[in-house]
C-alpha cells in the first residue's frame, strides 16, 4: 500500500470505543511487572510470550489474558499500563477513548478497587497533558462469574463513581446471557452511568436483542454476528445503535476465518453505526491505526469510506454536546486541510503518480 495512505489513515481523528486496558499489556511490559511484583511467569522470553499468542477461540485468549493481569499490583502498575497504550494511540490519531478495565480479575487477587481505578485515573490524566485525548473509564462485568458478584464490584465501586463513564459486560460470552445482569445494570443505570455490553461475538444475535432490552445497552460492542437476524439488522439501523467492531480482534480468535470474510463491509452497506477499534491490541496483533488498515487492505474500504468510520467513531462518544462539537469540528478541520494536501499532491505530477506495487485500493 502507497505509504501516504498509511499515513492519511492513521492521522484522521478517531475515537477508540472498544478496548480493553488489561489487553494493552506488551510482553516488554509483562516481564517488567512480573519483575517488579515477584509474580512467577510460564514464559522464559518476550517470543516465547508472543508464540503463545495463537488462539483457537475467545476462551483460550481469555486464558492467557487473565494470566497476565495478575501481574498488575499496585496503582504504579495501572498507571502504566494506561499511559503506554495512550502514548501509542497518540500515534494513530485518537482524539478521545473510553476505555475498558475488568476489575474482578484483580479484586479476586486482593488488589483493592481504589488501587485500579486511581491508577488508571492517573494514567488517563498524564495521557491527556501529553497528548491531549479526552477520556472515559467504563468498569466491565466479567460474566462468566456469578451475578451476584458483579453487584458487589458494583458497589465496591460506588465510592469511585466520579471517576466512571459507564458499565460494560465482557469475558466468555456463550451460555452466559445478558439476561443474567438485569441487576446490576438496573443499578448503574439508576446511577446516571452509561451502559454498554459485548453481545454477538461468538453468542447469538439473541444477546444482541437482550443487551438492548434487558440492560438499557447503549452500544454493541462487537455485534458482528447481528448479520444473521433481519429483524436486529432492522432495528440497530433504525435505532442508530452504534456497534464496536474490531477485525483484527474477530480473526485472532477466530469469530471469522479470513479478514476478506468479514462483515464490517455488510453491517456499513446495511446502514448500522460501525466503528473500528482494537479490543486487545497487545494480543491481536494491531492498535488502533492497525485495524483502520486492515479493514483498507483486506476489506477495500477506501481513504472516504474509512474517513465516515472515524467521524462516525466521534459521534458515538459518551460525550456533551459541547464536547461531541468540539471533536467533530476538530475532524472537520483536520479533512478540510487533507483535502488542501491532496489537491496540492495531485498538483504535483512526480509526486501523485507514486507507485503502487501492491495494488492500492484506494
Ligand atoms: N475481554 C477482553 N477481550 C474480550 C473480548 N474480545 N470478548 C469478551 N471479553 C473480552
Ligand atoms: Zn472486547
């Protein structure tokens, strides 16, 4: 691909709806923790972390990923994690994230609450100073546990609540419904936080249904599998429900099996609200600029097609209007002067006539 297309990718302005902070966690970094912490790895080396990084599906990734969190102890160690991934989406033109954390996965470890949330705080307050992005912490249900347990992270949580966006529901999907959280999501609700849950990943587009109905979700995260309902389809048009769709992500664990397959093009063509993210960007092989990409490279979405993602991508923010203004009008500026570049390529004959030995799509 033409390396000015790269580049003209990467930079647009975007928002990241769906990623998961503990999924940011670079083998460099693990071994850092793991160090710092005294917590024994099965891994000698940084490849030898990286050629575990197969999976069959989204509970052998599951396996590994709650693995790794458990390096993460004290509120230096969250900071960091959170300040790495933004210094790297910094790069890819994120203007704004609203981010995932699975608290469980280290409560169960005795690491307090305030311990995770504060550090991530710290580390989302220095992401803004060095590089300006805008943020929300939004705290996930992990669903393969008991509902009960959900509401007593909730309200271990409570005490903290300035610091969060909105609720979300990950972790293994099929056989653990939405349905399941009714509570606990009522609660949040009641409590002003905004709602959002992983649904059709690998569950059925049942869950998607659920997730709306039963849990007030405001955004599917994933949703991929919504293709093979007419009637959901229907519905998430004509509701305007955002989905998070995240390629790499669905090819890494198989959910479809060549990213050409994928179902991005289909849920756009049908008039759903898509955004592209990374989910785990440390085990899937890809950040934020990575998946806008792929989906040029293996999907032909072209440079105006994956512009609307990244707008549409703003628009879906958990945002004031004032601030949705402030970041549409900054992606507004930035393709005004794209636009002004291009032309003043095309102007200059050497330059337009770049050569593309791959066969650019754009
Ligand atoms: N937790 C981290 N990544 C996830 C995914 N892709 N699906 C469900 N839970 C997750
Ligand atoms: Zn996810």
């Amino acid at each position: 691909m033409v390396a000015a297309t790269m580049a003209r990718i990467r930079a647009l302005p975007k928002a990241e709806l769906h990623l998961h902070l503990e999924g940011t966690l670079e083998p460099e970094l693990l071994f850092e923790l793991a160090g710092r912490n005294r917590v024994p790895l099965r891994y000698e080396t940084v490849e030898a972390v990286r050629t575990a990084y197969r999976f069959a599906d989204l509970q052998s990734f599951l396996d590994v990923y709650y693995e790794a969190a458990a390096t993460l102890r004290t509120e230096r160690d969250f900071h960091d994690l959170t300040v790495a991934y933004l210094d790297r989406v910094a790069a890819d033109g994120a203007r704004r994230v609203e981010v995932f954390f699975d608290p469980q996965t280290h409560t169960i470890r005795d690491v307090a609450m305030g311990t995770v949330i504060e550090g991530i705080v710290s580390g989302l307050e220095e992401g803004e100073r060095r590089h300006g992005i805008t943020s929300g912490l939004i705290l996930c249900f992990l669903r393969h546990l008991p509902a009960g347990d959900a509401m007593v992270t909730f309200e271990a949580a409570r005490p903290f609540r300035e610091h969060l966006l909105g609720v979300g529901l990950d972790s293994g999907e099929v056989g653990n419904p939405p349905s399941r959280f009714t509570a606990v999501f009522e609660r949040a609700r009641a409590d002003g936080l905004h709602v959002v849950a992983h649904a059709g990943e690998e569950g059925p587009p049942a869950y998607v249904h659920e997730a709306l109905d039963l849990l007030g979700a405001e955004r599917i995260d994933h949703g991929v599998r919504s293709l093979e309902d007419p009637d959901l389809v229907d519905r998430l048009v004509r509701d305007q429900v955002p989905l998070t769709v995240c390629p790499l992500s669905n090819l890494a664990l198989r959910v479809v099996d060549r990213l050409e397959n994928h179902p991005l093009p289909a849920l756009l063509a049908a008039g759903i609200p898509v955004s592209i993210n990374s989910d785990d960007p440390a085990y899937f092989g890809g950040y934020l600029g990575d998946n806008y990409l792929a989906a040029h490279e293996a999907l032909g979405l072209s440079f105006t097609e994956l512009a609307a993602i990244a707008r549409a991508s703003l628009a879906a923010c958990f945002v004031d209007d004032d601030e949705r203004a402030r970041l549409l009008a900054g992606f507004d500026d930035h393709l005004a002067a794209e636009d002004l570049a291009a032309e003043d390529l095309a102007a200059e004959p050497d330059l337009a006539a770049e050569p593309d030995p791959e066969g650019d799509p754009t």
